[in-house]
C-alpha cells in the first residue's frame, strides 16, 4: 500500500499537469527483484550502488525491518546523504534510516506497530505519533495511506495547492491529513466512548508502564473513587482497571519481543514487571506461550 501511495500521486501529477515535473526509478540493494509482503515481485531498474543522479531517495520497508539492516544498504544510504539527496523514509523505514545514524535529534514517523521496540532501540530519535514529518532534512512516513499524505503535502510544497488538490481528486481521496494528524484513531472515537475520566485514565496507563500506577492512584489523580473507576471500566469495556492496565503492558512486551533483540529480563522490567518468573507466568495466560517461545516463532 505504501509503495503505491508513494509512486501515484507523482504518476497522477503529470498527468493532470500535462508536465513531467516527476520522473522516478526502482532500486534494490542488489539490484535484484523485490518482493512484497503480498507475494507481488517487483522488477527494479538499479542496485543502491549503481542508482542515477536524483534529488530524493525514499527508503521503504515493511515486516521484518529489523533484519534488513545489512551493512551494505546502510552504508549505501549513507553514500546518497553525503552526496546532497534528500532521503525519505516510508512505512517502517524510520527504523533503516535511525540505524544509519540519519535521525539522532531529528523527529520521525513510523508505522504505530513499532513505536514500542523503536524508542526502545534508538531513544536519541524524536518519535511522533503523527501520520508524517515533513519539516525536518530527512521525511518520514508511518505507511499505508499517510505515505499519500506526505506525497501530497511534497507535490503542494512544489507546485502548488490547487494541483495537489487536483491530484487528491484523482485519486478520490477526500480525506487528505496534515503532518499532525494521528496515526491511529483516538480511543474515543474507536469506542464511541465520550467519558473524559475513563480517557485520562487509560491516558496515564500508556504513559506509565514501565512503573505502573495502580488503580487507586489512578482515581486519587483523577479526583474519583476506585469503586467509579471500575464501574467505567466494567460499563465500557467489560474488564476491571487492573485487568486493561496488565493487557496494554503484556502488548507492549509482545511488540518489544518480536521487534527487538533486549533481552527478556529487560523487557519484563520494560514493561513494569518486577520479576522475569511473574512475567513469564502473566504472558503465558495471556498469549498461550512463553516469552522465549514467542520470540523463538520468528526465528
């Protein structure tokens, strides 16, 4: 989806503007064909090493980032950023470029499934949640249709709003997002829900699981009492504070599992556990496995 959102928008430029104002070509870091995640192989025109004069080099990746991080495709992006291009990065391609050493103080977008094992992996990267970031040297996608977003955002910024707009319209994308929108929807919108005390206590949630509040503290915040807090949990969401707080620190585990190579241990104390046995025993409740056997599924 990223690939396409990222090549049409340009293809679609010219030709609403009867111009070629773009012009693009397909690289790999051999040179050989690339293969999608939907089993689509692409023919591409030239290896990194061998890749024509061009103003922007989009970098874009997808599942399994984390192991494409060869020392020849790292050192050949860093090559195009000395000689003057400007590099992209789309999808999970945040993580390509962060290894690169492209991002450190920069902000960045990636795709929402990865932000856990990213600010874990490369804390000297401003991530954001936003859909993209286009004012820094180096723009960032987070996939799917916010690539279309930026691609938009680049064609405005050089010809104009009205052939953007034109190029929206071809594309029967009526929706167009700025760089602040978020990537994901917002949980009250998923659920309907409207509560604001319900909001903020999943809001302090996220934002404390690696010392994780307990539900009376939660309240005490909050200004209501515990029994309140549970009936908001027990109406909106059928499960008891205690019971979302320990699912949203066991997904973050999963994610920093499968994205990451931290060490076990690091991940229970990552993830608010004080010990690596409580943390097993809660994960294998929740996933049907261990720790070390879900992390032994991928390799």
């Amino acid at each position: 989806m990223a690939f396409g959102c990222a090549v049409d928008p340009l293809r679609i430029a010219n030709l609403v503007s009867g111009k070629t104002l773009y012009s693009w070509s397909l690289v790999s870091e051999t040179g050989g064909p690339a293969t999608c995640s939907n089993g689509i192989v692409t023919q591409v025109n030239h290896a990194l090493d061998d890749m024509p004069q061009a103003d922007r080099l989009f970098v874009l990746s997808g599942i399994g980032v984390q192991k494409r991080n060869t020392r020849s495709l790292m050192n050949g992006i860093r090559r195009q950023a000395r000689r003057g291009v400007q590099i992209g990065g789309l999808c999970s391609a945040a993580w390509i470029l962060a290894r690169a050493g492209l991002l450190d103080g920069r902000k960045a977008a990636i795709h929402w499934d990865f932000h856990d094992s990213f600010m874990e992996e490369f804390p000297d990267v401003h991530l954001v949640s936003s859909v993209f970031v286009a004012d820094e040297k180096i723009v960032t996608a987070s996939g799917g249709t916010a690539t279309a977003d930026l691609m938009l955002h680049l064609i405005e910024e050089s010809h104009g709003g009205d052939l953007a707009a034109e190029v929206a319209d071809q594309m029967v994308y009526n929706t167009v997002r700025e760089a602040n929108a978020a990537q994901r929807l917002s949980f009250q919108a998923r659920h309907g829900i409207r509560n604001e005390h319900l909001s903020q206590a999943i809001r302090r949630m996220n934002e404390t699981i690696e010392t994780p509040m307990s539900p009376a503290e939660i309240a005490a915040e909050l200004r209501i009492s515990v029994r309140q807090l549970e009936r908001l949990f027990g109406r909106y969401l059928n499960c008891s504070p205690k019971k979302f707080q320990l699912d949203i620190r066991l997904q973050k585990a999963r994610h920093l599992l499968l994205q990451t190579e931290m060490p076990i241990t690091e991940v229970a104390f990552a993830c608010g556990f004080k010990s690596s046995g409580h943390f097993s025993r809660s994960y294998r409740s929740h996933f049907g496995c261990s720790p070390g056997q879900q992390r032994g599924k991928i390799a």
